[in-house]
C-alpha cells in the first residue's frame, strides 16, 4: 500500500505541474479549441477549480493501484512500459468514456480526441514513473 501511495504522489505531482504547463501552452497554440470552453456546457464560475486540480493527483492514485495489480503483465524498459500501460488505459477506459462523452454530450470531435491523447500520455507518464518507482 505505501509503494501506491508513493508513487501515485509522485506521479501526481508530476501530472500536476505537465498539465498545468500544457494547458498554457494548449491554449497558445490551439486558442480555437479552448473557445468552446466557454459554452454553457462546461462550468466556469470557479467554484469546483480545486476539484479540476485534484484530477492529476486523483488519477494518478488510481492508476497507480491499476499499475501495482497488473505490472507483471508490461515487459521491457520503463518506456516501453510505460508507454504499454497508457496503451491498455487508453483502450480500456478512455476509449469507452470518449465514445459515450461525444454521443451524449454536446461537444466537438477535436475535444474528445484532445481528451483521449491527454488521458493516454497522462497514463504513459504515470506509468513510467511506476515502472521506474515500483518495477
């Protein structure tokens, strides 16, 4: 349990700080997607901010049990891993949640496959950092 926990705080933080930079850097070179931001879909008075910030550390919690559960099954170096865990999340989880987000929601394509790819190096991240924390 402590080999989880530490290495999803790591990993957390992380997450945090590529996240929180890719998403100036998302929105200086991509500032046509981020308008739909602002549509009434989404929320913007900024009284769950903390909760949007908590995600990296959220995620990377629970990809962390996820990777102690299962890492027997990635072979290789920490990249390829790495990259191996975010392929199996990727498919697994974000594939099904990004099929049934754009069914039912009113969003565009570009935001569901910016979701996706954000979602899967997310988890390539995480999961090199769990390969190289708990191998």
């Amino acid at each position: 349990m402590k080999k989880i926990l530490i290495s999803g705080l790591i990993a957390g933080v992380i997450l945090f700080i590529i996240s929180y930079g890719g998403l100036f850097l998302a929105i200086r070179f991509f500032p046509t997607l981020f308008i739909e931001y602002n549509g009434p879909l989404f929320n913007s008075d900024g009284s769950r901010d903390v909760l949007f910030y908590m995600h990296a550390f959220i995620i990377s919690l629970a990809l962390s049990w996820f990777w102690d559960r299962f890492k027997s099954l990635f072979k290789g170096h920490s990249i390829l891993r790495g990259l191996e865990f975010g392929f199996v999340y990727a498919i697994i989880a974000l594939l099904p949640i990004m099929w049934i987000s754009f069914s039912a929601l009113d969003i565009t394509l570009p935001i569901v496959i910016s979701w996706f790819l954000y979602g899967f190096v997310q988890a390539v991240i995480a999961g090199v950092v769990f390969a190289k924390i708990n191998p």
